[in-house]
C-alpha cells in the first residue's frame, strides 16, 4: 500500500480533533478529501484521504452522523500507517 504521506499527517491530525470533540468542528464536519484521489488497489481506499468508493459517492449527501463515523474509520485506518509517514514526512530516518 502506498499512500501520500502528507495527506496522511494531516489527515491524523484532524481525525485526533474530530474524535476528541473540541469546538472546532461543532458546526459540520470537513470533507476528508485531499485531492490526491487514486485508489489503493490492494486496500480498496482512497490514497489521500482513506476512504472507500461507497464513503466518497455518499459523502455529499450524508448525515453529520455518518460522517462522524467515516472520520472515525479513517482515525482507525490512519494509526498503524503513521509511523513510517511521519519519518518519511520529517526526512527521520530510522
């Protein structure tokens, strides 16, 4: 799986915000998109954003309800991807 690296931290970033229900997003959600828009074939997720097909075309017309669990899936999807994204991001070399 090869995903863009700094799609990723920002994406972490704002799934750790949403999930810890701080005033910032009390108003609606942000779309995840990160415009890199390539699926991930062996995964089947958007390489910019972690989402599935179904996620993207329902987004749109989804209920805050929905969408707060698609950022909490991504939140999931996100952490065992973080680690070698954030040394590669930084220029850490292990």
């Amino acid at each position: 799986m090869t995903f863009d690296s700094k799609a990723l931290f920002f994406i972490a970033t704002t799934a750790d915000e949403i999930s810890s229900g701080g005033q910032k997003y009390t108003k609606g959600l942000p779309s995840p998109c990160m415009s890199v828009c390539q699926m991930d074939e062996a995964s089947g997720l958007c390489r910019g954003c972690l989402r599935t097909l179904a996620e993207i075309a329902a987004w749109g017309h989804a209920d805050e309800a929905f969408k707060r669990q698609v950022w909490s899936d991504i939140k999931v999807r996100v952490a065992p991807l973080m680690t070698g994204s954030a040394d590669e991001l930084f220029g850490v070399t292990p």
